[in-house]
C-alpha cells in the first residue's frame, strides 16, 4: 500500500517538473501531507465532492441552515423546499460554520490541490481568503463571542495539528498553535510517529476547545480531549476510545451533553452522548448506518447531521428528546449561475443501453454529475494533465444533470471490452441531450470465452457512503464486471461487511458477488481467501504491537492452512512497491517466498493496489524455480469511499470459467486460465511439442531431448493506448511488436525455437497514466505458458539465493520479537517453516549444473 509524502512546495515542484520535460507524473492528491496511508485520511478525514450534503451549519437563529453540497455552499429556510447556491467555485467548498452575529460564514476550499479558508460575507457575496497556502486548513469553527477562530492547519511539517487566530476585520491574526508537535514514542504502523489534533469545537464559555488526538495510541485516531484555550498545556482525557478521523465531539450549550460520533461496538457510526467529564457514555441513536458532522440547535432542542442510511449522503433535522427527524432537501434550486439541464444516454454499438462511468469537466474547471449519484474521486493527480483530481459517476444507461452553461468534457467508460469515449460539447438553455455508443472491444474468439473478476474489493470499509449488495452490484455492472469477490477484514476494530458473509454467492445485475475474506498483518503481508467453505478465520489479524495480539503467530502458513481446510483458494495482495532487496537496510518480514516454496498459497496480486512492474519483478523468479504461481488481479476498492482507489474492477483478472461456479473459478485461478489487467487484453496461443492444437496461460507443452519449434500467435484489444506489447520468456523480452501505427489493436504470429526449460507470456504497458485508468501507468499480462524440455526443471541459481537472502532477513528480525511471542511453541513453528523453505531453495541450487 501506498505512503508518499514531502515538503509543502512537492507538488508544485512535481507540477512545473512534468511541465518542462514532458513527461507524465502521477501523484497523490495533497501529497503534501505527510501522514501515512493516504487512502485512508484522505477519505476518513477530508471533505469530498458528494451530491448530496456532507456538513452544515445552523444560522444563530435557528431558522436557517447552510450546507456544503456539490461542491458548493446552498442556503435553506428550515421548512423550506427551496435552496439557494452561495458560492460556485473556484474549487469545491465544504465545511461551512456560520458567524455568531449572523454576517459571515467560514468554510474551506480545495483548489489547486490544497484547501484554504474563506470568509463569505452573506449580505454582498464577497469571498474573501483567510489563507492562501499549499497546505490543508479545515474544520473551522467560530469561537462563541466570534473574535476567534480555531482550525486544523497542516502548515507544521504536513502533520494536523490546531491553531488559533482572532478574526481582524476580514482577515486572521495573531495565529497560533494550540495542539500540535507532539511525537509518540510507541511505534504504529497505520499513523504518523508525530500526533495528530484534528476536530476542534469550543466550549459554550470560549474558554475550552474539544477535539480529537492520538498522544501514545497504537491503533485508531484517538481519543476526545479537552484543552484550555489559553493554557495549551492543560490537557485531559474525556473519552478513551478508538475512533477514525470523524468523532467530532460538540458540546451543547447548557455545557452539560457532549455529542460526538462512535462505532464503539459496532460497524458503524452513530451518536453518543457524555458529560464533560467522560462518564458512561450512551448512545443516542442507533442504525446499521453512519450518522456524522452532528451539530446542536441554537436551543439545544435539535440537532443537525448527515446520514448515510439511502446510500449518498443525506441531511437530516432531528428532535433531541422524542427522535423525530425531518430530511431537508433541496427540491428546488436557484443557482448562483445559468445552468443547463443535460440528459446522457450510453447504449453499446447495437443501440442497447448501457451501464457505463462518465467524467464530466465543465469550463469553470469543476466536475459534475447527477443529483441521486455517488460521485467518486481518483486519489492521484496526473500533473501534466491538471492541477486537480478526476470526479466521476456511474450511469445506468441514462443519466441528467445540471451542468453550467458552456464548454463540457465528457469521458465515458464500460469496462474494458467497450471502446471509450471522449468529447467535448457546448451547453445552453434548458435543457439538451446527448447520446454515447461505445463499441465492443474484445480478444478474438480463438483465445477463448472469458469472465471478469475483481478479486480484490471491500464493498463497505468506513467510507462516506453506505453499500448494500444491490446498489454496489449496479456499479459492478457499469464497469463490465462478472465475479467480485468482497474481502471482509478489519478496519482495527471493525469489520464493516461482517454481516455480509456466507458460503454462498449472490447474483444480481448480472454480477456474481462472492463473500471472501482478508487476513491482515502487516508484518507477514497481507492473504486473500476466497470461496471459505465454512467461516471466517478468526482473529483476522495477528502481529498488532501493543495489543493483546501481538505475537507473530499465527504466521501465514498457519492461516492459510486453516483456509485450505475449508475449501479455499489462498493468495498474496498488494505486494510491493518496490521489489524487496535484500541487501538494504530495515526490516524485510514479508513471508511470500516462505509460502511460495512450501505450497501454502495459490497465487498473487500481480496486477493490484501496488507496482506491477516491481511486483513482476519478483513473480518472475518464481517462474524461474519451476513455481507455478498464477497472477491474480484485484483493485482493493473500497467501494463506499468517495475518493478511492477504483473504481471497481480497476484491477482485474479474465479467467476461463463459469461466473455461477465456484470449482471452475477456482481452477482457473490455481491454473492460470487467464490473464490479468487495468486496461489493455492480451491474449497468447502456443502451438508446438506434444501438443496437436494450439494452448493458452496456465497449460504446459512438452518436448523431447533436442526441444522443438513453438508458434506463437498473439493478439492486443485494448480501450487506451498501449508503448510496449512483449513476449517474455524465462524473464527477458525476447520480443516488442511495433505498435506505432495502432497503438489500440495488434494480432501476430511468430515462431520461436525453445532450447530448455521455461516460461513465456505475453505482456502490455503504457508508462504514461490515462485518465478513464487510475492507477500508476497501463499494464496487463497473460499468465506464462510452461514450456518443459525432457522433463528437467528451469534451473535459476540466482533466484534461489535471492529467496535465501530475503528469508535470512526474516530470521534476522523475528529474532528481535522474542518478547512478542506468547509461547515457545509459536516461534518454533514459525522457524520449521522457515527451516524447509531454505532446505527447499538449497536443494535447487545444489541441482543446477
């Protein structure tokens, strides 16, 4: 998984970089940050383009409230239908907090890869900046005499911390810090040594402010503290509890109720009430849904929140005592702005409509789409490109939204195996249509039938929105997907989609949806089990430090073992960034080549949340020892997010088998029956040795003393454009088709002699990214088609001791975890795991000639 950070200038450096030497540069959104895991915080804590409201405020009032939706800020009368558009960009807007004297409202604005704090004056409609930095600054919120304003800035370092300013005329002053800089001593693997302070409300008095922070905690983002406004080192502990980046506690303005937002034994979040104090919280409301950003009425008889109970976000009105709730929607609109109501419709090339993923760019630089979708962000930048991230939706054959008058940039998608479209319209009046055919894109007949499998998605994962099977399926459907397999796993205390799981699979909009399942650890790497013929494998995570699950055991190798006894297939995900070397300094624990060589797993993530390249790198000496290691594919979706790594079936595998039948899936994965991609098809056909006819990935040809003459035919179908189309055999290129005129389509034949021993396959790659493919770059391989001459194995000494060195380093740091282990036993089956693996790999070098 990814972890990118650097100083506050990285991205603008990135940005002129790529500009003057023409190349194209993928990086995360504010990676400028520099706390760890951005696909968690970035959705976890910052706001995010929705279309329906992600937070709101009360006017002083009562009567009124205003609310960040669609990028924008909307005024509405309580008991009113009828919003009014207050701010239309630059830029999206979010986080709205209204003025105590009713004039103003402050709210951030993320534009040009930071968000900034702006100042609405409401009687003239001026935004004024209050900040204007390549940093974050958000959550602000008004002191309650309104000379003050409190936020959460990561201008120390990229880390969160709060600061205080006094609110001068239009602009701050006398800033200040007042939680930040404090490095934990205990190590975490999922958050920054340095804490965070992040969700700042006041006290009633001005003279305290609530918040979240994680001082010495291993797992989640800590717990609610209070700390004096004007003695910063007066700090104290309210409530002990892991939460995730959203808690955001309110106090009521009888200084008596502390509202905040907990999923404390449960999946999901709801409201808790405590006193100043922290005593025996209670909870307030219950659902199996989120319910977030609450805020008090001006009487402390309501309250204000959103809810994620339809599906999107939506925003609700309710009665503190009785728990009688009003949705406020906006049924009318008036816009700040002339719009235009447009109508898509995507059919495929017969005129029957179509599912499919649409980017929509007007010329004010902002992304739009329906009110009822989800719209979802890429969580990286192409820099060449823009100076912002991609938005889009899914459209389920036809689609209307509000665009504004003017230039549009329209991008539609379905899956791989329809070609793309992308053009560009003018917009104005009413209301005007447009329709979209994408064309069949496929493999020619002869490489086979194929279905698609995303082997690698968490549908629900504590994200913005809420997934039930039927709207997750018709996404599913909009990216051309057959099989999904969801992997319920935890997220620290959670595991979202617990109630999800069976045995069984379920069908619906034509996607196979199977539930599997994830077992964490970050010190072994991560294992997927898909088709678990009985139950989940509990715990679901081993080596957490600091818990009472400490110890290393139970290693891969024993859970894996435990899925094989039900049945399932077992496999790596996400493996590498970089490929492990050996040599360098640090740690090097991850257990793969332990369990490659001793048979516990069926295949790895070569195509995932990862680099492919760097992955292969490593799936290739495998190949060399004459381990037949299938490649899978999967997205690591966490399809509830609004900004993700996606969408779904970004990453996926083509395998030959039935959608409905589990035994032919999971042939097809332990065989290779396939290929797996983010993009390009690829397919390969051999032809020579003991076999009459041709055969694909997975299957084995065979040849006598003197080896033979292979024809190999090979085909590329691809929706983006593809550099590089290679044949690799044993490792090496030993062929790269001339793509220049076509870089969509390729069909050759080439015969090619085989000697010895090995392995081909045929592989795709674009270094440069696409905008309709978020991931590092364009990539797809088919899995190798073995090639064995007399019946002797591959001999590749290297490989051998390149595994070797990697498991002396994994020796050489489970010897320091000594005190984590509960029992002798558990180290001792660790280290004959360890002992055969060796034994194994030195056999192979003691063979070679």
């Amino acid at each position: 998984m990814k972890f990118v950070s650097g100083v506050a200038c990285a991205f603008l450096l990135l940005l002129s970089q790529a500009a003057a030497e023409g190349v194209t540069e993928r990086v995360p959104v504010l990676s400028h940050i520099s706390h760890p895991h951005t696909y968690y915080w970035r959705e976890l804590y910052m706001p995010q383009l929705t279309s329906g409201p992600s937070g709101a405020t009360w006017s002083p009032d009562g009567k009124s409230v205003i609310y960040s939706m669609q990028g924008s800020l909307w005024r509405q009368d309580i008991g009113s239908d009828t919003a009014r558009q207050l701010t239309a960009g630059p830029g999206y807007d979010y986080q709205p907090d209204w003025s105590p004297d009713g004039r103003h409202v402050v709210f951030t604005r993320h534009h040009h890869d930071a968000l900034n704090l702006y100042l609405l004056d409401l009687e003239s409609g001026r935004e004024i900046p209050l900040t204007a930095e390549n940093s974050v600054n958000v959550e602000p919120r008004w002191s309650p005499d309104g000379s003050k304003l409190a936020f959460v800035s990561s201008r120390q370092g990229g880390f969160f911390g709060i600061y205080v300013a006094e609110v001068s005329g239009e602009k701050l002053s006398r800033l200040r810090p007042l939680v930040t800089g404090h490095v934990s001593k205990r190590d975490r693997y999922y958050y920054s040594q340095e804490d965070h302070a992040i969700n700042p409300s006041w006290s009633p008095d001005g003279r305290t402010i609530y918040y979240v922070s994680n001082p010495e905690t291993a797992w989640g983002t800590g717990g609610i503290w209070a700390v004096e406004v004007k003695n910063p080192n007066k700090r104290r502990l309210i409530v002990n509890e892991e939460t995730s980046w959203s808690a955001h506690p309110e106090m009521a303005g009888d200084g008596k109720r502390l509202l905040f937002s907990s999923y404390a034994r449960r999946q999901w979040h709801q409201l808790w009430l405590t006193t100043p104090q922290g005593l025996s919280p209670l909870p307030l409301t219950f659902g199996d849904y989120d319910l977030q950003n609450a805020r008090w009425s001006p009487d402390d008889r309501q309250l204000l929140y959103t809810s994620n109970e339809t599906g999107g976000l939506t925003l609700w009105r309710h009665t503190v005592i009785g728990g009688a709730r009003e949705q406020i929607v906006a049924r009318q609109k008036i816009y700040k702005k002339p719009v235009t109501e447009l109508a898509i419709s995507l059919t495929d090339e017969t005129g029957a409509p179509l599912y499919g993923r649409l980017m929509v760019l007007a010329s004010d630089g902002r992304h739009y789409g329906p009110d009822d979708a989800r719209m979802h962000a890429d969580d990286y930048i192409d820099v060449k490109r823009s100076d912002q991230e991609n938005h889009y939706f899914h459209c389920f054959g036809s689609c209307t939204l509000m665009v504004p008058e003017g230039e549009l940039s329209i991008m539609a998608s379905s899956g791989f195996t329809h070609e793309m479209a992308d053009q560009t319209i003018k917009v104005s009046g009413k209301r005007q249509e447009m329709k979209l055919a994408l064309a069949s894109l496929a493999l020619p007949e002869k490489y086979g039938k194929f279905i698609s499998a995303d082997m690698h998605v968490h549908i629900n994962y504590g994200g913005k929105y809420r997934q039930t099977l039927e709207t997750f399926a018709r996404e599913a459907r909009a990216e051309d997907m057959d099989v999904i397999y969801n992997l319920l796993v935890n997220k620290e205390q959670r595991i979202p989609d617990i109630s999800m799981f069976k045995t069984t699979s379920d069908t619906i909009e034509g996607v196979t949806i199977y539930q599997a399942q994830e077992f964490h650890t970050s010190y072994w790497g991560h294992l997927s089990f898909l088709h678990l013929g009985d139950h989940l494998v509990t715990p679901d995570f081993a080596s957490y430090r600091h818990t009472a699950l400490a110890s290393p055991y139970p290693s891969n190798a024993v859970v894996a073992d435990l899925a094989r006894e039900q049945g399932a297939v077992t496999g790596y995900v996400h493996p590498f960034d970089e490929a492990p070397d050996p040599a360098a300094k640090g740690r090097l624990s991850h257990s793969l080549p332990l369990d490659v060589v001793n048979g516990k797993t069926d295949f790895m993530e070569v195509v995932g949340f990862s680099n492919h390249q760097e992955t292969a790198k490593v799936w290739y000496r495998f190949l060399n020892l004459g381990y037949r290691l299938p490649a899978g594919a999967g997205t690591d979706a966490m399809t509830n997010y609004a900004s993700l790594r996606g969408p779904v079936g970004l990453n996926r595998a083509y395998l030959q088998a039935r959608a409905d039948d589990p035994a032919s899936l999971k042939q097809a994965i332990r065989l290779g029956h396939g290929y797996v991609t983010d993009g390009p098809n690829v397919g390969v056909l051999v032809k020579g040795g003991d076999r009459d006819g041709a055969v694909g990935p997975g299957h084995e040809i065979r040849f006598g003393e003197q080896g033979g003459t292979i024809r190999v035919e090979f085909s590329l179908r691809s929706p983006v454009p593809v550099e590089r189309l290679e044949l690799v055999q044993n490792g090496k290129v030993i062929y790269q088709a001339d793509l220049a005129d076509d870089p969509f389509n390729a069909d050759m034949t080439l015969n090619l002699p085989v000697k010895e021993s090995g392995w081909l396959l045929l592989r795709a790659v674009n270094e440069k990214s696409h905008p309709m493919i978020q991931d590092l770059y364009t990539y797809a391989t088919t899995n190798p088609v073995w090639l064995t001459v007399e019946n002797k194995p591959q001999y590749a000494a290297e490989d051998a001791r390149y595994f070797l060195d990697w498991i002396a380093k994994i020796e050489e740091h489970l010897a320091t975890r000594g005190e984590d282990f509960n029992a002798d036993w558990e180290k001792d089956a660790i280290m004959k795991d360890i002992s055969a693996a060796k034994k194994a790999l030195e056999e192979k070098i003691n063979a070679a000639p």
